[in-house]
C-alpha cells in the first residue's frame, strides 16, 4: 500500500522504444510495461503487438494492427493506452513520438493525451493528433474532441515521421519533424494522466517508436488521494484490499479504461466479488470513512 505523501515535484523523463533492452518481447503488447490493450465483447484484443517488421530506433516497435474480425468503426477504439502516476502537469509536459504507415487510403491513426477527472474517475480526451487516411493531419486541440482543425502538414506513406505536443500553461504547440504545425490555446488546463494509440479499423496498420515524455511531476502537498494494493491481481472472483490503520470502507466503485462507471457499491467490506465482470482491465476506487479515496488498476480473467 502506497499513499501519496507529502512528494516533491521532479522531472519525468521517460523514453520507450520497445527494445528488449527495457524489458520488451515480441508478441502481443497487453500488460508489457504498463501498456494495456482495447477490450471487446471477446476479451482484449491479440493482435496489438511489439513487432520486428520496422522501427526508427533500434530492432523493435509497435504495430498497432487491423483487427480484421471487426468491422470499421467512426471513432479510432482500437490499440493502447498508457497511465502515468502521478500525473504530469500541464504547465510543462511534452510527449514526441516516431510515426510510420506502409499505405493511405484504410485507417486514420490517432494519438491522444487524457486526463481522469479526480471526483468522478471519468476519462477526458485533452488533445488529440491523427493521422488521416488521405494524408493530412488533423488536431482537436480542446478537451472531448473540441476544437478541430488540420494542421498546416501532410504525410506520405513508407516515411517516418515525428511528431511532438508541447503542452504549456496558456498553448499547446504542435510539431512535425521539429516544425510547428499548429499552435493553439490551452483551454482544459487539466493535468496529464496518459496517453493512448488508436486507429478506427478502415484498413492497413502503422508502426510506433522512440516515444518520449517530458514533464514535471505533480507535487502532492496532502494527503488526498492514495492508491491501495488489491489481490490477487489478476481476479477471478473476489478482489480483497486492505485500507491503511482502522479506516473503514464506505463505497467500492469500479470503473473500466474508457471512464464509464460499471458497478458501484455502498459497504463496508473489504472484498468485492466481480465474477460477474468480463474480462479486461479496470480501475478500483474505494472511498473510506475519512473521505479518502483509494484507487487501483487491476485485470479480471
């Protein structure tokens, strides 16, 4: 069990390039180093993985793949996401990443920064990059798909790109191989809890690598929020925990990696049985009797 005490602010800087070398395989990406994968009906999917085939930095990157048992789809649903704890501020957090294509023409390739909101644990898309089907590039540069626009670039296949989002506290600022693309106002000033790669399933794959994150660390002055430790993880019935010193549970509420609430419970045990719930990744949060919040990722089989 860890609580969020009483932390100074430091510089998150983090690169990932799917090496071997950072603890990488080949195969599919789901649980590798945090990366968790899009759940359907079926399960996650398979076929999202760490491949050979190219990459701009070293021997391996991410093939976020067609899904050829589903259908096309309007928004891009299909691919990775990452969390990062604790989150980065939005006064000073840059996230830059490698980007490759084989063909237009099938599916758009997005890439989004997102935030959890801290009272509801709901998901809000702060920005969001894609690499559109025709060539062009488009941006929402608002929270939840607001502000849409395409940038002042294009993009050809068989070509590595990079393509860089530097987000201060008044602008977000957009860059194409090191060029500025579009430069808009920061309007959500919400802070950074991850990001994801999606495509919307009309054809082809693309290739990721060479991501890097840059950004100050939020400081944590009190003790408001605290994670907990639950098991066993991965559950298959009952998923137990442990609150700190003689805190009692008040609520248990479970939530999946889309921010949707899917079961919510006033108790106070401290166990939950969840053989009812399909398999995939979710998020935990247990309110105790202080007023606390305790949260938690974990993955149902």
């Amino acid at each position: 069990m860890a609580a969020a005490l009483f932390c100074s602010t430091v510089s998150a800087q983090s690169q990932i390039s799917f090496e071997s070398s950072e603890g990488y395989v080949l195969g599919d990406i789901n649980g590798q180093n945090g990366w968790t994968v899009t759940e359907t009906s079926d399960g996650p999917l398979t076929n999202q993985t760490i491949s050979n085939e190219v990459a701009s930095t070293g021997i391996y990157s991410f093939k976020n793949a067609y899904v050829p048992e589903y259908d096309a789809q309007w928004f891009p649903i299909f691919g990775i996401e990452k969390s990062f704890t604790p989150a980065l501020d939005y006064k000073n957090t840059t996230v830059s990443y490698d980007f490759y294509a084989p063909q237009q023409g099938g599916a758009d390739f997005e890439f989004a920064v997102y935030s959890i909101n801290d009272a509801t644990q709901e998901y809000d898309i702060l920005l969001s990059v894609g690499f559109e089907n025709r060539g062009l590039i488009y941006i929402f540069n608002e929270k939840n798909f607001g502000g849409f626009t395409y940038a002042d670039a294009q993009w050809s296949a068989n070509q590595w790109y990079n393509l860089k989002v530097e987000i201060k506290k008044n602008t977000i600022t957009y860059y194409l191989n090191d060029a500025v693309i579009y430069s808009g106002e920061n309007t959500s000033k919400v802070n950074v809890n991850g990001i994801n790669f999606l495509h919307n399933n009309y054809g082809g794959s693309a290739f990721y690598d060479n991501i890097k994150v840059n950004g100050e660390r939020l400081a944590v002055n009190t003790v408001s929020k605290a994670t907990v430790a639950v098991y066993p993880n991965p559950v298959k019935n009952n998923l137990n925990f442990s609150l700190p010193n003689t805190t009692k549970t008040a609520n248990i509420a479970v939530y999946n990696l889309v921010g949707q609430k899917i079961l919510n419970k006033e108790t106070t045990e401290n166990t939950i049985n969840l053989a009812g719930l399909r398999a995939g990744t979710y998020i935990i949060t247990i309110t105790g009797s202080n007023g606390i919040s305790y949260s938690s990722k974990f993955i149902k089989e």
